[in-house]
C-alpha cells in the first residue's frame, strides 16, 4: 500500500511529540517553585470544582502543596452526583461493577472520559479493581464535557474522588443457581488496598466457575433426525432407508416393518425382531448438547499510583486473565450395512445399522490474555500532559472435534453385528486454531488554555498516537492455514473549546454559549489515510437547562481481530432456517475477513437535561441519535430470509435443500440507519433524617449512629424512529422496525422501558430493576411462502436486596464490615414467546433456547477487614 504523501513523516512527527514530555519538568520547575514550602497543610485542587480541601498538617510528611489538577470544570453542574450513601445504594463491590450500573442507567453507548483525584486514567482496569469503600463521591458530568480534560465531545465526564486514607483486605464469596434447576455459578474475589494520601495500590484475584447446561435439561424439542440413529441403535432397509427391511420379517409381522430395535440377543430371529415390528430405540440428543457451556475464568490485577514530584503522577496496572469453555455438541453418527452373506444376519437382504457414537463431540477454547499499562500524568502552570504507554498479548485457542466420515460403513462376514460395538469405527478428527496478538501504544495528550476571549479561556486538546498491531494465527482445518495480519497506526488529532458568552461576564443574557472542534488524522499501514472530525455547540442559558449538540464523522479500518482473526469450522451447529422454516445443523464457518472496507460512521447527537427540582434532585434528560453507518462492518448473522437470498454463496444446500453450510465470516453491507430517542427522569432524594451524636442534646447519652434514608429513581424510555440496512445496492432496505432483520433475533425493537428504584439506609438497601421489551417480528419466506414470526414482548424484573450485618449485631466485633446480598435475576421467571401466523414455534425459538436460565438467585457473601 502507498503511503499518503500528506501523512510522509507522521509517525516521526508523532514519536516527537511523545518524546517532549521530557521538557514536562524544566516547564514545571518554576511552578512547582512558585508553589512548595509556603504552606503547613496539603491543599488538593478538585478537577471538576475548582473547590480546595486542606487536610491535617499533623498527618503529612512535608509541606508542599500538591496541585492535582487545574479547576476545569467550575462551570459545569454535574449531571449526576452520588455521595458516599449514594454509592452505597447500589450494593456493589467493586469500582468497576459500580461505573458498569451507571453506564447502563445513563443509556451511553461512548465510554466515558475517567478522572481520578483530578488526574485523567485511561484504563478502567487502572481503578475498576478496587473496592468501593475507597471512593468519597462520584460526579458525571454531561456529554461534552470532555473536550477540556483532553477527551472528544462526544464523552461523558465520570470524575471520581478517593478517600485519602483506607487501608483494607475483602473477600467475596457467591453461588447462584437458576430456580429451574440443573444449573449454577460460583465466584470469588479476594482484594487487598492501601490509600495513603496521593499514593494508593491494589492487587485483586477474581475466579467464576460456571457449570454447563444441556438442552435436554430445558425440555428442547430436538429436530427430526435423518435416519433413526439411537445408542441402542436401529436396523432399517438399505440402500432405500426409508424403505421395507425385509419382505420375510414384514410377512411374520403381517405389516411392512420399516424399523426394529437392535436386539440384545446375539443371535436373534426373524419371529423375535417381529415381536418388536415398528417400534425403535430413541437416544435425547439434548443430553449431549449444551444451552450453557462449562466455563472457568480467572483473572489478576495489580495497580500502583503514586505521586512522582508535585507536578506529576504515575500510575502503573498489570492485568492478566485466563478463559475457558467447553460446549457439547451432540453424538456421531453412522450406518453399518449387515450383508445377507454375513453368517449372523437372520435377514435375506442387505440391512442397515444405525449408531449414535456413545462420547459426545466437543468444542474447548482457552483464552489467555495480559497486559501493562503505564500512565503519567502532568501539570505545569494551567495545562496538563497525559503519557500512556500501553503493551498487551493475547492467545486465543480453539479446538473442535468432528467427523471425517459420513458414508456407510460395511460390517465384515465374520463379525457378529448384535455382540460388536461398532461406534469405535466413527472416524474422528481433532481441528485446532490458534492465534496471538500483540498491540503496542504510545499515546500523548495536551491540554490547556491558549487564548483569552470576553466568555473564557479557550482550551487547546492536542494528541498523538502511535500503535503497533501484530497478529498470528494458526489452523489445522482443511483449506486454512498459517496466516500473519500486520498494523501500524500514527495518528494525530487537535480540538479546541471556544466560550462564546457567559452568564458572569460577556452576554449574561445569552447564559453560557460554548463551541467546540476537533480534527484527526490517521493513517494505518493496511488501510491507508483517514479523517475524523467533531463539531459541538453546548448551551446553557440559565443553570437548570443545557443542550448539546454535535456532529461527528469517523472513518476507521475494521479492528485487526475482525480482519485477521483463524477461520473456525465448527459442525452440528443447529439453525433456523427462513426459507425452509427448518431448523438444521449445519457446519458453520466463522472468523476473519482480511477484504474488509473501512466503515464511514456519521453521529448527529442532541442531548437536553433540565434539573426539575434541584432539592430532590429530579432530572429530566433526553437524547437524540442519527447515526448513519457507510460499509457497515458485521459478522454475517443466522440465516435470515434478506441475509440468505442477498449472500446465497455464504448458504450452502444439499440436492434436496436442505442447509448443510453456513459462512458467517464479517463483511460489508453497503449502509446503516438509524434514528433513535432515548429520554428519562432520574431522582435522589432523602425520605428520612438519620440520627448523628450532633443532633443530641448536652449530658444524654450518646446514641448509635442511624444513616438517613434515601430514596431513587430512574427511568428511561427509548423510541426508535427508524432502522434500516442496505445490504447492497440493487436490493430493497432491510426495514428492521417492519419485520426486516438480518439475524434470527428478529426486528428491531420500537420501544424499551428501563427503569430502577431503591431505597436505601447505610448498608441496608434494596433496588428493584423494570425492563420491558416491546413486540417484534421477522418477516420469513417458507418455501416461497412470505409468513411473519411474531416475537412477544417482555417485561422483566430484577431485585436486588443487601443488608450490613453490623447494623443488626452492632456489639459483634465478626459482623462489622459483613454484608450479606441476595440477587434475583428475572423474578417472574418470564422468557419470551415466538409463534408464527398459524400459532406455531419454530424448534431454534423454543424459550429455553433464547433464555435457558429464567430466573436466577445469586447469594454473596462480603467481609471487609
């Protein structure tokens, strides 16, 4: 591939830039200077308020002020804030756990832009581990917020306050079952943490053990077999299967005999196989097929931070985990043909045999993967300086067994067909894929004040970026092989914030009116040069409204994964299929596509948030989304009737129709289009007073602490105006919201309901999630026939109860820092329901199939020491 001539140098200009934070400490010598020893106490500067706190001098080592980070943010009423109760209410226990609740509640589909203690993190991994006793408040700002601390305008701001001084070890413990039985879960978690001041370290150890779930368990209705295979086997016609066994067994019947049992005799005859004329032996294949595959995970991590000198700061994570799976997938089959001349056949004509194999197949993966991240983070006068230096391995293996042959196997003369196992004669293979990837990344950002207007400061953002990608992969399946994907990344990108009024100083009565733009420029080895650009315009006219709006156009290469990940071959994988309406197993293909185009993603956003009653903290919050996708990148999903008739070559069927082989490798549909509303009320307010030693009057005596009570409530209405994808030009739009869809799942949905609501005191709580999913459909063609699978809509229903045990056992030394959870998943055990017009179920949308567990309970136990 050709360089641009536009972008000759970059990578050189890019490691430049990286290489000039080492000017980072002659630009803070004079501010630091400017700044130690004039004070007896630590003063820290929050970056979203601009607000100073001063701790006790007695319990510093020194008398430098420490400047975390310039006031930001000052202007910018969170959208949320949670205190330490608030935090409480979610019942979580981890950092990570907590920000992945928030995230859901907020509906935002852009990671936010993390500050920890004023400093920017790049990684949730950085402080995902630790436990959420260390955090002293959580405020999230509104999306556009970010452009200042060196992020884009179409983030959030999650700014994160520790506490200054914790020392703890904690251990979790939980098992979780469903309520239908035959399944559970087990999870641990074991965390040490030291927070001293600006210095803080964490090491976690986590473990999730899962057991596996069969189809028979559930009560699936498997699919007609082909022939009559059992483990106890069958003895049908041959060569016509389906035909008459024996004219001399059907005349000692005195009906045409299709099938008998193998008998357990060793020397059976025509008047005993008669005895059982027409009937068979069955096997359950659901008790060799998974719903839910055995897993294992484990996983590490280990984070320092530290504060190098009073203008810079240092956070260094190292994180490995380990994944495995292991999926049945049915029994082997196969026909043996017993020939009359075979001297223990009682039949005057060939016969044939049917055997299931008696060990099911199986499909392992193992995934192992790591990663070190180091993070610098500057101050120097009014700007900052972001160093991330990121380097990150994985493997991924995988293994399938299979057979290799599907023919007829004959049985010798001499071998007495009723005392042999056969199944030992099903030839199998073990197929195995592996990969490895590598990624190497440099990263720099700048951020500061550039030029004063009558509104403000406006604030520069600059970047760069280099990143090195390596991937190998390997492949013993017939056809694929040995294959190496390479990337290398330079890129650069440059914003600005620009304040053009302000309710303190320049059009007052305009209120705060601030524009933003960012510009980028990327070019990767395997794709070539590419843009991206944002636009946003934030206004806030009077504190209790703001709107935002932006603009943003992205081109970008499909992840290396999806370009060069092994091809997998995976057989008996069971189907839908639209335009037969049967349900099949079918050998599918799936993995990378090294022919990929870049995608071209345009988002047009406005966001509102109007503070309804500040006192209960009651918001109204609404967002508009345009996305328009050009050479959509997906991995082709199961059969639907626009995928298969637009890719009939990724559909592969046998003389009779019947699928056989399914490619569902990624590839480029020509567009996406969607156009969505999401709006909402959330509230946080306190229903009861507590009860603190201030409120006591002088010589009662002092009585035990009771936390005030808070009561909150979100709820969130999503509306979907339209969604539609162009396969290709030529070829009417899938119309996703009228029975169009391009997997089995169905269309998509017009509206969804979530919504949570807790009450909470200290460390008793309870929440209560509300999720209801509208109807769907998915138009399909039965053998030319256009019908529509309706897909009912759900409503379910989660609780969540936690409880400190200290609060019940207040003299008990065992309960202080105890606390027992109880999670109900799915309370009323609802699954959705899938009929088409005649009122039928297809097999693959059996409810235990698109949701095997239902209802789950989940106990943990927590112990804080």
């Amino acid at each position: 591939m050709h360089e641009d001539p536009s972008f000759r140098g970059l990578s050189q200009i890019a490691l430049a830039a990286l290489l000039a934070s080492a000017a980072i400490p002659a630009l803070a010598a004079s501010s630091a200077g400017a700044t130690s020893g004039s004070s007896a106490a630590s003063v820290a500067v929050d970056a979203t308020s601009g607000a100073q706190s001063t701790t006790d001098p007695s319990k510093q080592n020194d008398e430098t002020i420490y400047v975390t980070a310039p006031p930001l943010f000052p202007d910018i009423l969170p959208e949320r804030s949670l205190d330490q109760d608030a935090i409480d209410s979610y019942g979580a226990s981890t950092v990570d756990d907590l920000l992945g609740e928030l995230q859901v509640e907020l509906g935002d589909d852009v990671q936010p832009l993390l500050i920890v203690n004023g400093q920017r993190i790049n990684d949730l991994s950085e402080i995902g581990a630790l436990p959420v006793e260390v955090l002293r408040n959580i405020e999230i700002l509104p999306r556009g917020s970010a452009v200042r601390a060196g992020g884009t305008s179409m983030q959030r701001i999650v700014s994160i306050t520790l506490k200054r001084h914790l020392r703890t070890a904690t251990l979790t413990a939980a098992h979780k079952v469903s309520t239908d039985g035959h399944w559970n879960a087990d999870r641990g978690e074991a965390m040490l943490t030291s927070v001293k001041g600006d210095t803080r370290a964490n090491l976690t150890f986590r473990v999730r053990d899962e057991s596996q779930l069969l189809e028979s368990q559930r009560g699936i209705i498997q699919p007609a077999p082909l022939f009559p295979f059992a483990l106890g086997g069958n003895i049908i016609g041959f060569p016509d299967t389906s035909g008459e066994i024996d004219p001399l067994l059907s005349a000692l019947a005195g009906r045409t005999v299709t099938v008998v049992p193998v008998p357990g005799t060793a020397n059976p005859t025509l008047a005993q196989l008669a005895a059982n004329a027409n009937q068979q032996n069955t096997t359950d294949l659901g008790q060799f097929r998974t719903l839910r595959p055995a897993l294992r995970n484990y996983d590490i991590n280990g984070t320092v931070a530290t504060r190098l000198s009073p203008w810079l700061t240092a956070n260094a994570t190292l994180h490995w985990s380990r994944n495995q799976s292991d999926y049945l997938r049915g029994l082997p089959s196969a026909l043996f043909v017993l020939s009359p001349t075979n001297a223990f056949s009682p039949f005057s004509n060939d016969v044939a045999l049917a055997f299931f194999g008696k060990k099911p197949l199986h499909s392992r993966s193992t995934q192992h993967a790591g990663d070190a991240n180091v993070t610098f983070n500057a101050n120097w006068g009014s700007w900052s300086g972001n160093l991330n230096l990121r380097h990150a391995e994985s493997r991924f293996d995988f293994s399938t067994e299979h057979q290799t042959v599907f023919g007829n196997i004959p049985i010798a003369d001499t071998v007495n067909p009723f005392t042999t196992d056969f199944t030992n004669l099903i030839a199998l293979r073990t197929d195995r894929t592996s990969s490895r990837s590598f990624d190497t990344l440099a990263d720099l950002t700048l951020n500061g004040p550039v030029v004063s207007l009558p509104a403000g400061s406006v604030v520069a953002v600059i970047e760069s970026r280099l990143d090195w990608n390596h991937l190998n992969s390997t492949s013993t399946f017939v056809g694929f092989g040995n294959a190496t994907f390479r990337r290398n990344e330079q890129s650069i990108r440059g914003g600005l914030d620009v304040p053009l009024t302000s309710h303190d100083s320049f059009l007052p009565e305009v209120g705060d009116l601030s524009a933003s733009i960012e510009l980028g420029r990327s070019h990767f080895s395997d794709a070539g040069s590419v843009n991206h650009y944002t636009y946003g315009l934030t206004w806030e006219p009077r504190p209790p409204f703001r709107l935002h709006a932006s603009i943003d156009e992205t081109d970008a290469p499909a992840p290396i994964q999806t370009l060069g990940g092994p091809v997998v071959i995976t057989p008996d994988v069971r189907v839908f299929d639209p335009l037969t309406g049967q349900t099949v197993d079918v050998t599918e293909i799936s993995g990378g596509n090294p022919f990929l185009l870049p995608q071209k993603t345009k988002l047009r956003n406005v966001s509102a948030l109007v503070r309804l009653v500040p006192k209960l903290n009651l918001e109204l919050n609404a967002e508009y989304t345009d996305s328009d996708i050009r050479n959509f990148v997906s991995s082709l999903p199961e059969a639907s009737a626009a995928v298969e008739l637009a890719f009939p070559d990724r559909f592969l069927r046998d003389a009779n129709g019947v699928l056989t082989t399914v490619n569902l490798t990624p590839v480029n549909f020509q567009s996406h289009r969607e156009k969505r509303l999401r709006w909402g009320l959330s509230m946080n307010t306190k229903i009861g007073a507590g009860t603190s030693a201030a409120a006591v009057s002088p010589g009662t005596p002092r009585p035990r602490y009771r936390p005030p009570t808070y009561l909150q409530l979100t709820v969130n209405h999503t509306m979907v105006f339209s969604d539609e994808i162009l396969i290709r030009p030529g070829l009417n739009p899938v119309d996703l919201l009228h029975g169009g869809a391009i997997g089995i799942g169905g269309g998509r949905l017009r509206h969804q309901v979530d919504s949570t609501a807790a009450i909470t005191s200290g460390g008793l709580g309870l929440r209560m999630g509300v999720s209801w999913r509208g109807p769907s459909e998915l138009i399909s063609n039965f053998n030319g026939v256009t019908d529509t699978l309706h897909f009912s809509p759900l409503l379910a229903v989660n609780l969540r109860a936690f409880a400190d045990l200290k609060r019940f056992l207040p003299h008990d030394d065992w309960a202080r820092g105890l606390r027992l959870s109880v999670d109900v998943v799915n309370v009323t055990n609802k699954r959705q329901t899938v009929h088409d017009s005649f009122g039928n179920t297809p097999i693959q949308f059996q409810p235990g199939i698109r949701d095997p567990l239902g209802r789950t309970i989940e106990v943990e136990l927590r112990k804080v020491f």
